[in-house]
C-alpha cells in the first residue's frame, strides 16, 4: 500500500462507514465492537484494509467482478479521457464508446446482434424480463407470459427478478413476488433428486426434460421464456451435467420458449477459453444479459443483449405506437461504463487471459481435488475456468451439510493467512456449504497455489 491516508484520515474513515454505512450481504451487530472492514487499496490481485494487512483475493472483489484485477491505469485513462470529453447523454442518443463496445462485444457473440444498455446485473435482467412479457402481449395476444427459472440460480435483487429467484433464503420476507415466475428443478448431479434412475437416462437429460414436464404442466402456450445461468454461481457453483444444454436448448425450441442466458458472472471470461458460458455448451440464446466482469468493476454497466431476430418484433409499426420497447436506464447512458468495458476486454485478449483462465482453473481444480483426497469434510469440487467450488460435507456417505458456523471459519482462518475467499451465503436453506473462489483472470501458479494452501491450513485448522 503506498499509504495516502494518515492514520487519523484511516480512523475518521472507519468511523463515518461505521456510523454510516449500510454495508450489503452482512449484519452490523459485529461492528459495535469491532470494526467494519474497510479495502483501502487494490493492486494486481491484491488488496489491502485499513490496517493495511495484504489481502490475496480469491473473490475478484468479493462477487465475482474485477476479472483484469486491480489498479489498471488503461481503464482508468479511458475512463477519464471519455469523461471530459462526454460524460453522458441519454440512451435514446448514440455515443462513441457505446457504439465501439457493443461492435467489439458483438463480434465475440455470433448470432447476437443487439446490446441495450443499463446499469446493474438485475436490471439488465428485468430488460429481458419486459422484452420476453412484451413479445407476449404483441405476439401470443397476452399469452405466453410466463417465465420459468430454475432452483438455486439468483438473478438480482429488484422484486421482478426475485421473483424469479432459486435461492429462498435471498427471497424470504420480501414477498408478496410477481406472479407468472415458475420454478424449474436444479440440475445439480451431486445432490441428484431422488427420482433419477441412472439407468435410463445421464442426469443432464433427466434435469433438463423436467423443464419440459414443467412446460406442459403450465401448457406451452403460457410459457414465454426460460432464464438460467449457464453455470450457477451463489446457488452452489455448479457446472451442468453431461447433455444438460443440449436438451435445454431442443426443449426451448420445440415449444418456442425464448432462451434467456444470464452470463452476470460467467460472462467475459470467468469460465476460460471461451468469453462466456454459454459459448462452451453449443447454446444459441435468445437473449444474455452480463454486468460483473463486462467493465471488472471500474465502472458501472451492465447489457442486455439479443437477436436481430427479437429486435426486429420491436421495430416500428406506424399504427401502434406502444410497438417498440418502451423503456429507458438513465445511466445507462453513462459513457464511463462502455469506455472502461472497451479497455477491459482489450486488456483480456491482448494478455491472453481467456487462455490463462483455462490454464489456471485447471490448476486450481487439480489442488481441490488433492484437497478432497486429504480431507474427508470436502465431499465435492467442481467448477469452470476460474470459478470454482468446494462443498464441504460432514458425512460424505450421506452428504449432511457442515454447519454455516463452520464454513464462516473457514473463511476467516483464510483471512487470518491473508487470503480472501468466499463461500455461498443466505442462498438455500440447509445447504450454504459451499466454499467459492474466483480468482481474477490474471492469476499466475503461485497465486492459485498460495491460495489453496490457505484453505488446506483452514480445514486442518477447523476439522482437523
Ligand atoms: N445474476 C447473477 C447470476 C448474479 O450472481 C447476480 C449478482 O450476484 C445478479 C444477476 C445481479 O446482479 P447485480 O447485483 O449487479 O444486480
């Protein structure tokens, strides 16, 4: 840390965001005696807090975000040379890094045309919500409005998008939801629903034709989209089995249900090779939203991207005036948000990073696995690229849960060795078991290595 801040400005900040902030994801009680952690600084892939202890983050910035790392000068030069020149118009105008990332990420996207604008994951999520409703109303006279999500995925906070929520725990107490949001069953093969028989089908086919059985519960003619995450992240991390998406996809067509893929945290090279999930499972998605990692966090944006084919059912028709989509994200039009994402994704191409994901996320889940071998309490790992999870079990013959209590100790005995990690939180009942890492996508060996020997101390540490 260079060390800016005095000691007295450190206190005086501690102080306000204690008396001040409402802090996300966590309860407060703690900070009326201790303190709440305040990140002063961020370099490469570390960061350092208030005491300035260094931190290796294994987070990307604790949710999934800053996939090129921290204190990348490049962005923050674009950021400020498009800032004095524009800083913002309203999106109903074009703008120059508008108009260059949307051709830049386009040429990434075969078969999407389109990018709308707007400003977080959930809202971007809400876009595809309102296009998906609207199709409705123009095309199927009000039918077809309904929207199936899937058990254990998340796709934002707003009420709209918790109402397609698969996590219960994020849900509770918020209700009452919007209606016409039906929930389909998870796909998760280590905690395979009892109903699967292994010998007339992979699981991959069974999970993904109990989104049909779902379908013709509700009647195709009501069910206008279906929304997943090509991989689940706070829900578990999980990757989908064998088949799973290629009978997603046949379901998806055969009942003219539009695919709406939410790439929030996979998109932009978290899974490796590929600049998203979807791209590594053969699926041609109607519509795939992103925020997270599109700008890695150095500026807000987030995009809702689809089909020439969903935007020409908007296109203008002279005698209805209510045809074209009606909506607006004011900073959607922030031009900071484009210019930044620009920089992100040259920096990730020009350092190979999608390859370096791949790379790495092998290494990692290769020092989980040895990690499974020599603690009994790991029951399962998993992941894509450089998101990874470990489900941390107290009995592997019958999978029972550790307690959360445990999991939180994990994470902190990797605190107190300098590394911070992540684990599922609030997300289903019964199973917040997961312990979740998601390096930045500039990790080198050693970082991955550093970063699994903290854990393995952890659970030596808390299991013994
Ligand atoms: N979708 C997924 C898969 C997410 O994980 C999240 C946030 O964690 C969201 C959507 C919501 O994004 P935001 O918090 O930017 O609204």
């Amino acid at each position: 840390m260079d060390g800016h801040l005095s000691e007295n400005d450190i206190s005086h900040v501690v102080d306000a965001d204690r008396a001040h902030v409402w802090h996300h994801l966590i309860q407060h009680k703690p900070f009326e005696t201790g303190e709440p952690r305040v990140i002063i600084e961020g370099k490469g892939m570390r960061v350092w807090d208030q005491h300035g202890k260094e931190f290796l983050d294994a987070v990307s910035g604790g949710v999934w975000t800053v996939n090129v790392g921290y204190g990348r000068e490049e962005i923050a030069n674009a950021v400020r040379d498009q800032l004095v020149k524009l800083n913002y118009f309203a999106g109903s105008a074009g703008s120059v890094p508008g108009a260059l990332f949307s051709e830049k990420l386009i040429s990434k996207m075969p078969g999407m045309t389109r990018v709308y604008y707007c400003n977080s994951g959930s809202e971007a999520n809400e876009k595809a919500f309102k296009m998906i409703r609207q199709i409705a109303h123009k095309r199927y006279g009000g039918k077809k409005t309904k929207i199936l999500y899937r058990e254990r995925d998340y796709h934002g906070g707003t009420i709209g998008t918790m109402s397609a929520g698969g996590q219960d725990e994020r849900v509770m107490q918020y209700g009452p939801l919007t209606p016409h949001f039906v929930r389909v069953p998870h796909c998760m093969e280590y905690r395979a629903q009892a109903e699967w028989d292994p010998a007339s089908e992979s699981y991959g086919e069974f999970a993904a034709n109990q989104i049909e059985e779902v379908i013709l519960r509700e009647g195709p003619d009501t069910v206008g989209g279906l929304c997943l995450e090509p991989v689940t992240a706070g829900g578990g991390v999980i990757p989908p089995p064998e088949g799973y998406w290629q009978r997603v996809q046949e379901i998806c067509r055969k009942y003219d249900v539009l695919l709406h893929i939410d790439e929030v945290v996979c998109g932009i090279g978290r899974t490796g090779t590929h600049w998203f999930g979807y791209q590594h499972y053969g699926i041609e998605p109607d519509f795939v939203t992103m925020a997270k990692g599109v700008a890695s966090g150095y500026a807000a944006i987030a995009c809702c991207v689809t089909t020439e084919r969903v935007f020409e059912m908007f296109k203008d028709e002279p005698e209805d005036p209510l045809n074209y989509f009606r909506d607006i994200s004011t900073f959607g039009g922030c031009t900071a948000g484009p210019a930044a994402a620009l920089e992100n994704m040259r920096i990730i191409e020009d350092e190979g990073l999608l390859e370096n994901t791949a790379k790495m996320g092998d290494r990692m889940l290769g020092n989980l696995q040895a990690l499974m071998e020599k603690h009994k309490v790991v029951g399962d790992v998993r992941g894509k690229g450089l998101f990874l999870g470990a489900e941390l079990v107290a009995d592997r013959a019958t999978k029972e849960p550790v307690s959360e209590k445990q999991i939180a100790q994990v994470v902190a005995e990797c605190g107190a060795q300098g590394v911070i990690i992540g684990a599922t939180n609030r997300s289903v009942p019964g199973l917040n078991n997961v312990l979740c890492f998601s390096p930045a996508l500039i990790a080198t060996p050693d970082d991955i290595d550093q970063i699994t020997k903290a854990v393995d101390v952890a659970l030596t540490r808390v299991f013994g």
